[in-house]
C-alpha cells in the first residue's frame, strides 16, 4: 500500500501517525511546498519576537520521518493529481508518483489584498516560517525603529502587531470591520482587546480600509477611509486565510468554503481523503459542515483521516471552535459560539475591572458559546459543557462562579456516561 499526502503540517503529521498505528510496512510519501521539516505554524510569531529559537518551532523530532518510514519531497510548489489514474506529477512533465490512497492536507492560504500586489519591497505575509524570516531579515537591515502598518485585525494581525510590538516597532493596525478578532468576538469583548492594545502603545484603526496609497518600490504611505495617513517603512498583510484547494483541477471534487469530507473525512472521489484547515466537515454546534481552522483539530483530522486510509473505519464526531490567544499579556480564550447574540440567545456575563471580562451564550439551557479575556480559569470545563451539549439549567445562574465549576464539570460527566441529559 502506498500513501501519499500532500502537505506536510500538523494534519500530515496526524496522518502519518494514524497510519502507522495501523499499517507499520506501507510506504509513505509526503509532497510539500516549503523546505522546512513539520513546524508549529502559530509559533511563527514567537520566533520572530524572539521568544524561541528556531529547533523549538518543529512540530516532531528531527528524525520523525525516518522513523515512520516517510519519504519527504520538500520544496514542491507545482502539484497535479489524476484521480484516475492514481498519478501524483511532481513538475509536470516529470516525476509521477503513484498512490493508493491520497490525502491533501495544504492548509490555508493567505487573502491579499488587491492594493498590496505590486511587489513592493516592504510588504511581507504573516503565515510562514519564510515569511516571518524575511521580515527578521528586513528588521536587522533597517536597523532603527520602523513604522509598520497591518493589514487586518484578526487573529494573525493581532499576532504580526505583538511580535513587532515585542521587537520595539511603532505598531499601527488597520481593521475593516466593526471590531478586533471579528470572527470570534462581538463588538463589546473586540473593544476591550482594542483598549488594552492601545493602552500598550499599539495604534489601531476600526472600520477603516486603505483608500490610496503612495510609492513605488516601496509603500510609502497609506491614506485610510477616515482620511489618516499612515507613515509606513513596512506593511504585512494580514487580511485572513482561505484553504488551499484553489490549485486542484479535480472536476468531481465537491468543495464549499473548503473541500467538503464525509465523516470519515473521504472526499467525494473515493481513495481521496482531506483534513485540516483545507477540509470542511461536521462542526458540533450548528450541525453543519463548517472550516474550523484550529491547529488540535487538525491533528485529530488528520490522524482519523490517516487510520482510515489505511483500513479502518473511524468516524470523525465533530469539533468546535476553540481559540486561546496570548496577546501582550492579556489572555483571551472562545470556544463555540462566541460571536452570537441572535434573539434565541441567552447572555450571561460579567465584568470585573477593565480587562476582566466573562461571556456565556446558551441556548435552550445549553452553553453553546463563551467568551472568557482576563481570567480563563476553567476554559476546559466549559468547553465540554459545549461540546457535550449538555443542559446545565440547575446550574446556569452559578455558571460564573468558580466553586461552582468543578459541580458542573461532574454532573456533566455523571449525565453524559448515565444518557440523562
């Protein structure tokens, strides 16, 4: 049996784990785009600031390859697959790989946007290993202080804004949308992430976009909305991620908001499996198939995707979201739900101080949601509550109080194994 998998991070490493667990003699044969052995892609940031060395930024062992039996082709960018056949062509034209069963594990992809192609040489991306060593690179050259200007206020700008924070930069962040980390949090909890930033010295701009700009090598200057104009040395884009699908060429591929898999995370040409960030399978909550782009989730994925390739029949059950965000010493930690405020929505929230804040969103009695910055004691407990969907109506109007948690965490135990909730 020969697996080939294409991609080479933190899903491709649960496969080959699940594989192995399995098939300990069939041949396996990772293609990736980058030259760089697994490595933990939210610790980019990390490494650029200067937090850790770059041995410590690898997902696995130096000789984890060897040891699973893989065969590595790093440095890959141009990839085609022929489901008929089974034919992988490395460079068309060149090497074809044959393959029994496949996996595509390509993770995101970085959006761009439009005013920032050009190849300006002070525009960097945020999302690789190579990406944060050109702006290191940049930094050491420059050698005095830099104004730098990012493009987006989620989670990988708010990353990109600590690191530069962290390397002495003055630091100003544009953001289109109504709020900072739009995705997970609603206006109130995005406005105290907002306050906290700018209390640190970071500059921010809310619903605001980049009007004209001024350069020509370089960016100079960009003009925004509210009419600010922004002094820049450098610009990083950080206006989201999308899965990368947008490469194949697969006409009976079904893809949605990514490449939607059944629950044993097959796709819909048989032999062909997907799993991580690329993938779109069932969420929990909503009941759908939904992109839950979260590094756990993908390993899970990947792992189940790899255990079925090779024989077994392991159903995936789900996932939530679930982010835990150190950002300049402030914790902020969602899971589910944590943007909702429908009209079905029960809120139960607290404030204690500036930057102490707790969220719960439930409906029906079940925690579907919560928002914890500040104090995320006990994050753990309620994301089972959430992912077990689990009644917690005795209980709802204690849910802030942390004696009461432990209650919670075994009443939820005790009904979940006992099938009375």
């Amino acid at each position: 049996m020969r697996y080939v998998i294409i991609g080479n991070s933190t899903a491709a490493i649960g496969a080959v784990e699940g594989i192995r667990e399995i098939d300990k003699q069939g041949e396996i044969i990772i293609i990736s785009d980058e030259v760089y052995e697994a490595y933990s892609r939210p610790l980019i940031s990390y490494y650029l600031s200067g937090k850790i060395i770059e041995k410590n930024i690898y997902y696995r062992d130096k000789n984890f390859y060897v040891q699973n039996g893989v065969a590595l082709h790093t440095g890959q960018s141009n990839v085609q697959i022929n489901p008929e056949t089974k034919i992988v062509w490395i460079e068309p034209g060149s090497e074809q790989i044959h393959y029994d069963k496949l996996l595509i594990a390509t993770g995101g992809k970085p959006v761009v946007p439009d005013f920032l192609n050009g190849g300006y040489d002070n525009v960097f991306l945020f999302h690789s290993f190579d990406d944060v060593k050109k702006i290191d690179d940049f930094l050491k050259k420059a050698g005095k202080r830099q104004n730098v200007a990012i493009i987006g206020g989620g989670l990988v700008g708010l990353k990109a804004a600590e690191s530069m924070f962290f390397r002495g930069q003055d630091v100003a962040v544009v953001e289109a949308g109504d709020c900072l980390l739009n995705s997970i949090l609603d206006l109130k909890a995005g406005n105290i992430v907002e306050n906290y930033l700018k209390r640190r010295g970071i500059s921010i701009f809310i619903q605001n976009i980049v009007e004209e700009k001024e350069g020509e090598d370089k960016l100079e200057r960009l003009i925004l909305s509210d009419g600010t104009i922004l002094e820049c040395d450098m610009v990083i884009a950080a206006a989201g991620i999308k899965p990368n699908y947008a490469w194949l060429n697969l006409k009976n591929l079904k893809v949605d908001k990514g490449i939607l898999v059944d629950e044993y995370l097959q796709t819909s040409i048989d032999g062909i499996y997907a799993a991580g960030d690329v993938a779109q399978a069932y969420e929990i909550i909503s009941g759908e198939k939904k992109v839950v782009p979260i590094l756990p989730n993908a390993y899970i994925q990947g792992r189940i995707a790899g255990a079925n390739m090779a024989g077994e029949n392991v159903r995936y059950r789900g996932s939530i979201a679930f982010n835990s965000i150190p950002l300049l010493g402030l914790n902020i930690v969602t899971a589910g739900l944590s943007n909702c405020d429908d009209r079905d929505s029960e809120i139960i929230e607290e404030f204690r101080g500036e930057f102490n804040y707790k969220k719960f969103i439930l409906k029906d009695d079940v925690l579907v949601g919560t928002v914890l910055i500040g104090d995320i004691y006990r994050c753990g407990i309620y994301r089972y509550l959430i992912e077990k969907k689990i009644k917690i109506t005795d209980f709802k109007q204690s849910i802030l109080s942390p004696e009461i948690s432990w209650r919670l965490l075994g009443r939820a135990e005790a009904g979940f194994k006992g099938g009375t909730y």
